[in-house]
C-alpha cells in the first residue's frame, strides 16, 4: 500500500510540475501575445499613416496628367476644326 502511495505522490508531483510548466508558458505566451498585438496596432497606425501620404502625391500627379490629357484633347480638336474648314476650302476650290 506504501508503494501505491508513493507512486501516487509522484505522479501527483509530476502532475503538479507540468501544471506549473504549463502555467508559466501561459504567461509568456499571453505576455507575447499582448506585445504582439501592441506592435499590430503600431503598424496598422503607420501603415494608414503612410498610405494616407502616398495617396497625396499619386492623386496630384493623376489630376496634372489628366489636366495634360485634357489640353492634349483640346490642341487635337481644333486642329481637327482646322482641317475640316480646310477641306471646306479645298472643296469649295475644286468644285470651282
């Protein structure tokens, strides 16, 4: 009967060991965690952060591209003008 007791402390021990061991990993992963997850925040911030300045400046060269685009559109369109009342004129002179 000894010998089941003893046997049984030890194993109770052992029990009590791993239940410790695991405990602390606990903490650690918990304490890991939480500084894993502060340094999510950080970066999301400065992601946000940096996404919110990049837009700046990739918003202001779309608007002067497009603003070429538009001028580009205009040059285009009066000289297709011009070249219609060319061909009016050339028209007119071989009709003549």
């Amino acid at each position: 009967m000894m010998k089941e007791l003893d046997r049984l402390d030890e194993r109770v021990r052992e029990v009590a060991d791993h239940v410790r061991e695991l405990r602390e990993e606990k903490r650690r992963l918990e304490s890991e965690n939480e500084s894993l997850q502060l340094r999510v925040r950080k970066l999301e911030e400065a992601a946000a952060k940096a996404s919110a300045t990049d837009v700046k400046p990739r918003l202001q060269a779309l608007e002067a591209e497009r603003a070429t685009l538009l001028d580009e559109r205009r040059a285009m369109a009066r000289r297709v003008e011009e070249m219609l009342a060319k061909l009016d004129v050339l028209e007119k002179a071989v009709q003549t």
